[in-house]
C-alpha cells in the first residue's frame, strides 16, 4: 500500500533563521552555514508546505495569492529547489515526472514566467573562518570547535588567539 502522506511537502524550520524582506524570503541555515534567498514564489510554496497540502493545494493558493493561473508543475520546481537547499524536511520526488529545467519550466508557463520560483544559495563563512589575530590568520589546531584552540599561523611565537 502507498503512503499517500509520503508527497506532501513539509518545511524544515529547525536550525534556521527566516526574515522576511519586501517580495523575498531570507533563509540562513545554522547548521549548513549557507543562506538561501527564496523569491516570492519559491517563499510562498515553501511557507504552504505543512505537511497537510498536497501539490494540488499549493498550486491553487499561489493562483489565488500571485493571481496567475498556477499550475502543479511550478510547485514541483520549487520544491526541487527547496529540497536541494536543504530547506524541506525530506525531499519529494514527483513520481511521474523527470526533472524540469528552469528553461523548460519558463516555456511551459509562458507569460506567467514571473511565477516561476527561484532558491539562490551561497555558502556564509563560520566566525571562526573570518578570526583574524592582528596581522596572522588563525587557523584551527585540531579542528578545534572554539576559539581558545586556535593558533595563528605566520606568527613567530604562533600566538593562541584569545
């Protein structure tokens, strides 16, 4: 039997922090140190993924809420985007389709390219990347997880950063 739950999508909201800015979503994950940039389609598919719509659901309530017809295949596309950020709880695959390229996505929907949705991420430096002991470059010793256990290197005396 078919766990009919098993597609609906669900968000992942632990570990990351969200702020809304003007048409966008911005997305830093605690835990992967990549921030995501979720434009407004991508932002609503993504804050609609409660575990309790289908891609039907979702695919009516951006018609409503952007007012241009909506189609499942856009969802789709969104959620692959989100599930490769890391940005659902698991991904979902569509059983029946092969991936869309963003190309093919824009000539299916046609006029209606504005709603296609868009994930831009980039990798954010940890605070430890950017310590600086005055005019060294600390580098971990031992992959050290604090900043007491590290040394910076091109110091004479390899001085522990404090």
């Amino acid at each position: 039997m078919i766990n009919r739950d098993s597609n609906l999508p669900h968000a992942r909201k632990e570990g990351l922090l969200i702020e809304d800015v003007q048409d966008e979503t911005l997305v830093y994950d605690l835990d992967g140190h990549k921030a995501h940039c979720l434009n407004k389609t991508a932002a609503l598919v993504w804050k609609r993924c409660d575990g309790q719509k289908s891609v039907r659901d979702i695919a009516q309530i951006l018609t409503a809420e952007l007012g241009v017809q909506t189609d499942e295949q856009v969802v789709w596309f969104a959620l692959d985007q989100l599930g490769k950020a890391h940005l659902l709880q698991r991904r979902i695959q569509h059983p029946e389709r092969a991936r869309l390229s963003r190309r093919q996505l824009i000539q299916r929907v046609g006029w209606a390219a504005i709603a296609v949705p868009i994930v831009t991420s980039l990798l954010a430096p940890t605070a430890l990347a950017g310590l600086s002991c005055g005019q060294f470059t600390c580098v971990p010793v031992n992959n050290c997880p604090t900043l007491s256990g590290c040394i910076c290197s091109g110091s004479p005396a390899n001085c522990v950063a404090s």
